[in-house]
C-alpha cells in the first residue's frame, strides 16, 4: 500500500495573480489549509513541493494560491496535476470510512 493518498486534482487558472481551482475528491476535507504542504504532480514520486499561501472555498470548490507562483502562466502549469498527501498526514478513518 502507497504512504501517498491522492487528495484532489487542479483546474484551470483562476484570475491573474497565481491562484488556481482545485477539486478535492472529499469537498468536505479539512487538509487544504494556509501554511500547508502540496505534493504536486502526475504522480507522487518526483512530485514538487509547494506551500499554500491562502485557500478559499467558493460556490465552485477551492481557489488555492501558492507561494512563488505569482502569474496566471505559473498557476496554469498545475492544471490537470494532482495533489498527494502522506496517508499518516491525515486523520484515522472511522470505522465506515477508508481512504
């Protein structure tokens, strides 16, 4: 079994300031938060490291900024990439849950 869970995928671009929307597979998770650490990439190995520099919930998901991305070209690089966390990064699954 992976040590790395997929939590989401990136959209498009959102504005011109480096921000992009991101779907999580659970809407309702609590693991996107400012500060945090994305694995971004096809696949977890070689993956990049990003910080999140502000998160936002709209009527369409989450719009996710990142430090050091800065431009709508920066921001578009990420579309269609995947997010990875570590499986101990997140909380136990209650008994009728599973990651």
């Amino acid at each position: 079994m992976s040590d790395w869970l997929t939590l989401g995928r990136f959209g498009r671009p959102h504005g011109v300031r480096g921000a992009i929307r991101f779907w999580p597979f659970n809407p309702a998770t609590d693991a996107v938060v400012k500060g945090g650490t994305a694995r971004v990439g096809p696949s977890a190995e070689g993956a990049r490291e990003l910080s999140v520099a502000h998160v936002r919930r709209d009527a369409k998901g989450l719009v996710v900024s990142f430090e050091g991305l800065t431009d709508r070209d920066d921001a578009g690089a990420l579309t269609g990439l995947k997010w990875f966390v570590q499986r101990e990064a997140l909380p136990e699954p209650k008994a009728d849950e599973f990651y």
